[in-house]
C-alpha cells in the first residue's frame, strides 16, 4: 500500500545471526525521520559555508523567531493529520485573533492580559466551529476548512478593514522578541519547547496517541476498540484554534501590528512542514520528531534563500515544491521497501 509505515523494523532479520542489531540500525537510517535530519544537517552546514551572516546569532534569533509560529501550528497540526483529517483555516484564525486582539486594545479599555485571555478562548471558539463541522455534521474537513478559511479572513477585515493597531505597551512587544540573557535564544523558545515535549508525551507514550493512529488507520475499527473518535477529533480541532490563538497573540506583538491580512499564506507551510517531516496525508503515520525536522528544514531553507537575497516567488515555489515532494517520497519509499521485503519473502537467501 503506498501507506505501510515507514517506522517499522524490518522483520526478516531472523534469518542471519545478528540481525535484530543489524535490523535496528535499517530501521533508524531508513525510516523518513533520519532523512529529514540528516537533510536538516546538511543544509544548516551548507548556508553556513555558503551563505554570508547565516552562521551568526543575531541571524539564529531571526530565524528561531520566524519558526515560532509554524512550529507551534505545526503541533496540533500533526496530531490532526495524524487521524486522517487536516486543517487549512489556521492563518485565517491567526488573523481573525489577531485583528480582535488589536480591536480589544484600541476600543475596549480592557487590560492587555484579559486581552489575551479572550484571544485565546476565541481561537478555541474558531477551531470548535470547524470540529462542529467535521464531526457533527461528518463533512470532510478539507471543504469545511477551506470554507471557514475563507469566512476567518473575511471576518478579519470585518473586524479592522484595512487599518492597523500599532500601538501596544513596549514592554510587550519587546519581551515578544528577548532572547535569553546571555544567548541569541528568543525566551518564547522555552514554552514551545514545553509544548512539544506535551504534544509527543500524548503521541507517542499514551492511549490517547495510540487512538489517533487507530483513527488515522481505520475510524470504524477504532470505534469499535472503544475509542470515540467524533469526540477526540472535535477537541483536536479545539486545540488548533487555541494555539492559533496564541500564535495571533505572539504575531501581534511580535510585529507590533494587528492588521486582516496577518499570517496570510501560513497554511501552506505549515502543511508542507508537517508532510515533510513524514505524516502521511492519508493518516494513521507520522511521528513528532520528524515533524520538528520539517519544520527547522524549511525554516533553515527559507532563511538561506533570502538573506542570499532570492526573489520573494523563488520562496513560494520552493515552498510548493517541498510539499509536493513531501507528499510523494514517502510514499515511494514505502512502496520500494514493502515491494523489496515481499522479493525476499519469495526468494530467501539461503544462510
């Protein structure tokens, strides 16, 4: 099938002595996550040689603050592959957070922290509405997230037209940016990396995760193991709006800006980080690491690109480019090995 896993161990290793070592080692160096790393490694070498100030850390706090948004939709963004599903209204929720964060500030006398309180339960309000959709009414989330991407972003310039907020505390805005004292580490690095270590606890080392891979795989037998499957995909979508809330929050004050058209486009690549990293676009394959791969890789390339001062269109393809080979190359490999193990079964090597 062109969505066996790539993550499983070779199992004719049986066959030769020493082979359960030798049959780890294949399934570590060929499964689609050490690609990814390793692809991540080599580019981060090749920009350093190659690249004028890509290797500095003043261009590190840049890139790591660039990531800080597609890193953090990237999390529930797996998750909700994972089970068969996907999200395209998450810029769109970015912006609509974003533009009420700024309409709160300019006309509601609220402080800054209820603000951003109320930004998030909105997000969570947002992503609720598409889980409605999906599991309440069983439309196919693709349609209903390209509709509310399209009602999202419409609402944002509801909310705003087309000014923008910019007047937010400075101390705001600056702490958005601080690195760690002592390092070129932005401190909105720490509570992402807590949310990671979250996210893959769940994944990789719970019922829960293991349920999501059910779900990805077959809905109908994962119900009937007793998973609920309309219920955990609703809260998945719930999650999404949440951390989109939270990303408006950051883009905001990152930028200094809530203006309709912020994160337009980030859909695209966050998509492609997470199909990059390995999920597989049908469900029920994937894992964190890869993901955190896709998501640094693409950041490394992109970066790269425009401090080598390449044309804005040349990123947008580049960016194309990745998901259509994310979605792809997987899937190639998993038909090369699954074919390659059946030629073995049929003609064993003799010992």
């Amino acid at each position: 099938m062109a969505h066996d896993s790539l993550y499983a161990a070779p199992t004719t290793a049986e066959a030769e002595p020493g082979a359960d070592r030798l049959a780890g080692l294949r399934g570590l160096f060929g499964s689609w996550d050490a690609v990814i790393v390793a692809a991540l490694v080599v580019a981060v070498l090749v920009a350093s040689l190659t690249v004028e100030n890509f290797a500095t850390g003043r261009n590190a706090q840049f890139l790591l603050l660039d990531l800080m948004p597609l890193a953090l939709i990237a999390l529930p963004m797996t998750l909700i592959v994972i089970t068969g599903e996907i999200d395209l209204s998450v810029a769109s929720m970015v912006g609509l957070c974003s533009t009420l964060m700024g309409q709160l500030w300019l006309s509601s006398g609220l402080s800054l922290e209820l603000i951003c309180v109320l930004v998030v339960l909105l997000g969570a309000v947002l992503g609720a509405v598409n889980g409605l959709f999906v599991t309440g009414f069983g439309l196919p989330s693709l349609a209903v997230t390209i509709g509310t991407l399209a009602l999202y972003r419409g609402l944002s310039f509801v909310v705003l037209g087309d000014q923008a907020v910019a007047d937010f505390p400075a101390d705001w805005t600056a702490a958005a940016v601080r690195a760690i004292p002592g390092t070129s580490i932005p401190v909105v690095v720490v509570p992402l990396l807590l949310l990671a270590v979250v996210f893959g606890i769940v994944l990789h080392a719970t019922a829960a995760g293991r349920a999501l891979y059910a779900m990805g795989n077959n809905d109908q037998a994962a119900t009937f193991t007793g998973v609920s499957v309309a219920r955990t995909k609703f809260w998945l979508f719930v999650v999404s709006g949440a951390v989109c809330g939270l990303v408006g929050i950051f883009w905001t004050l990152r930028y200094a800006s809530a203006r309709g058209d912020n994160a337009t486009g980030l859909e695209l690549t966050v998509v492609t980080a997470v199909l990059l990293g390995g999920v597989s676009i049908f469900g029920g394959r994937g894992a964190l690491l890869g993901v955190v791969a896709g998501v640094l890789l693409l950041g490394v390339l992109r970066n790269a690109l425009q401090l080598a001062d390449v044309d804005a269109n040349a990123l947008t393809i580049v960016t194309g480019s990745l998901l259509i080979a994310s979605v792809v190359l997987p899937n190639a490999v998993a038909d090369i090995r699954a074919r390659l193990h059946r030629r073995r079964q049929r003609h064993p090597v003799a010992s």
